[in-house]
C-alpha cells in the first residue's frame, strides 16, 4: 500500500508543472473578471479565483499584460 501511494506521489509531482502551466495559460487566454485582488511577485504565486497584480522591480504590472509579456518573450 506504501509503495502504491509513493509511486502515485512521483506521478503527481511530475505533472505539477504542465498543470501550472496549463493555469498561467488559461488566465492569459480568457479574460476572468474577479473581485478580489492579490498582489504578488512571480507567477508561481498565483491563485484561483482572484485577479493579480504583480510587483516587479518596483513597477506594478496588470495581470494580462504581465502574462502577455511572459508569453510572447519566448
């Protein structure tokens, strides 16, 4: 039962980061409108259901245009 629940650990943790990502891709594709608001400063921290803004050096930047720099940089 040990050996079963540590291999499913593994398989979790591998699709951690396409399931972040996928997240980052979903909020730059489609525009959500939400009440709240966080302040962050890397796309890591992000949260459902809130819309963020993101420090960077000093400089506040909107949600969408943070995410459009992060995707058209690559």
């Amino acid at each position: 039962m040990g050996i079963l629940l540590l291999v499913k650990l593994i398989l979790e943790n591998r699709k951690r980061e396409v399931l972040t990502n996928k997240f980052i891709l979903e909020r730059y594709l489609n525009d959500f409108s939400y009440k709240r608001r966080k302040t962050i400063s890397k796309k890591e921290e992000m949260y459902r259901d809130c819309k963020h803004i993101f420090k960077v050096k000093g400089t506040y930047w909107s949600e969408k245009s943070y995410l459009k720099k992060v995707f058209e940089k690559k």
